[in-house]
C-alpha cells in the first residue's frame, strides 16, 4: 500500500510539473476539506479555531489564513489550484491518527496536509498537538514564494547600499527605495504618507550573553532612538515594551532570533507592528538584524508585515 501510495503521488508530482500548471490562489489563502457538518461541532469548533488563529505582534486581530471550507465531495478541478491544502478525514477504518505532508501534487508550488483519524475527538487532539507545525508550515510555504519574487524583482538601491555597509545581501521589495544611513544603521522605506514599508538594517559587537526579551527591547531601542526620530526632539521610535514575541529557531541551516511586535513613537499618535531576524556573524564577530515594520493606519497589515517578513529572510553574509 506505502509502495503505491508513493507511485502515485510520484506520478501526480510529475504530471502537475511537466503540465505547468501553477497555483491561481491568493497569498495566504488556506483550502480546508472536511465534512462541513463536523467542523459545526465541539471538535470542529476547536479545529477552526486553531486555523482561524491570529497572527502574533499586529495591532488588530488578523488571522494567519483566509480559509475556504469545502465537504471532501466537492474537491475537484476547481480547487486543485489552492496553493495551500489541508485534508481532514475522519472514519473508523484508521487505527489510529496519522499526519502527512505532500508538495506538488496537482500544482506548483503546492503543499497539502492530510489528517486521518478514527474519530472527531482524535482528530481534535491531534490538531491541538500539531498546531504550531501547521501553522508554520503553510506560512513558511508562502514566505518562500515571497522570498522567490523578491529575488526576481527587489530594489537595488537598498541592495548595494546594504553590501557597502554591511558586506551583506538583502532583497527588499522594489517600491523602497528611500535611504538614510547612520552609524551601522541603515532605514530604508517607501516614503508613503498612508502605507509605509520599512527595511532596517544595523549590527553590533556580539557577546555570550543570554538573547533575553529586555536585552532584545534595550538593543532595538537604543538603534531606533538614534536613527528614526519624528518632527521634533522628544520623538522618537520606541518598542511596545508589552507586545513583543521572540523565538529561536533554525531557518535555511542558519540559527536566527525571531522577533515581532508593535513599534510607536513617543510622543506621537504614529505606530505598528515590526518583525526582526538577528543572526550572528561568527567570522566579524557581531550581530546583524534585518527588520522590516510597518505604518499603514487603519488598514489591514498582514501581507505588509508577510512581504516585509519575507524580505528580512532573504539577509545573508557575503562572505
């Protein structure tokens, strides 16, 4: 049965790839296939909500997905397109719950999850269990696509001006093209009045010490403080001290400090949400961080934030 599940998915990878069919949904859209009557119970409830669950570090309540439900009878040529796919099937011929992954199946880029489980209350369970793995699995799906596009088509300018300072690659999206330096700190940004997208790039000397949430906030603070200040003196970008998430985690063999969470500016009405990625550059022995934040009032700032996400990921040493 394994032998000719893996034929056929072998087949189907190959047939989607030699026809180039590509994938027609919008970014961060989520097809999910599950009987539409379960997912109104106790435990499709608990499912929905987990992949209804709202990004981290925005200031409004935004989901991670824009999710299309449909019954399993209903999947067919119409939404093999969705680049993001999750299966839930439950029925008690499955001994026992069971969570796969696959790519490519009915088009390019594509990845879909398929859960099986012998009962709605397993199925739950199992869910709650693997949460963050699909949450992060479908973002960093669409971050890679993004970070794709972005090699193709990016701004030049923040591209030379950051291998000049930094002796650093970074592909920030096209429209950013305003630069102001400082000292080992460079801002760029679209320059909009409404609908800003900034790219920060600065470094500093690295010691063994602990990546705690205050040393991250007194780090960014000190770089922002200095470098993007308002109209007058007593205005400045600070860190919303309350509303910061950091992790570790490995990203491309590479071990980076994430971070997310909303900027403001004291003394002034102006704020959003900010993510980050630190990294250590052992041979120049420092830290360089690639962030990207966002000001772009009253309207809603997931694929800002994703876009600039994706962009900050793409920093890589020259050497």
């Amino acid at each position: 049965m394994s032998i000719l599940l893996l034929a056929a998915c072998t087949s189907n990878k190959k047939i989607a790839k030699s026809n180039h069919v590509t994938t027609d949904s919008a970014p961060y859209e989520l097809l999910l296939i599950a009987d539409k009557d379960w997912l109104k119970t106790a435990d499709g409830t608990v499912v929905m909500e987990i992949l209804n669950s709202d990004i981290p570090g925005l200031p409004q309540r935004e989901s991670n997905f824009k999710i299309i439900s449909i019954n399993p009878t209903a999947f067919g040529k119409t939404f093999q397109g969705f680049a993001n796919i999750i299966q839930l099937d439950i029925n008690s011929k499955y001994p026992e719950t069971s969570f796969k992954v696959a790519h490519d199946i009915f088009a390019h880029p594509q990845t879909i999850i398929y859960l099986n489980a012998p009962d709605g209350k397993s199925m739950a369970e199992m869910v709650i269990k693997r949460q963050y793995q699909i949450i992060d699995m479908f973002n960093n799906a669409e971050l890679k696509r993004e970070r794709a596009s972005l090699r193709k088509t990016y701004s030049d300018k923040v591209k030379r001006e950051v291998e000049k300072m930094f002796n650093c690659t970074i592909y920030a999206p096209k429209d950013i093209n305003a630069v102001k330096k400082g000292k080992n700190f460079l801002w760029s940004s679209t320059n909009q009045i409404d609908n800003r997208l900034n790219i920060c790039v600065y470094s500093y000397p690295y010691t063994p010490e602990d990546y705690s949430e205050q040393r991250f906030i007194a780090i960014r603070d000190s770089f922002m403080r200095e470098n993007i200040k308002g109209n007058s003196t007593n205005q400045y970008m600070k860190t919303n001290a309350e509303y910061v998430y950091i992790r570790t985690k490995t990203f491309e063999g590479r071990t980076v400090i994430e971070a997310r969470g909303l900027w403001e500016m004291e003394n002034d009405m102006m704020g959003g949400p900010f993510v980050s990625y630190s990294q250590v550059d052992s041979v120049n022995n420092r830290v360089i961080v690639a962030e990207g934040f966002v000001y772009a009032p009253e309207k809603r700032k997931r694929l800002f934030i994703r876009q600039l996400e994706a962009a900050v990921q793409t920093l890589q040493f020259n050497q």
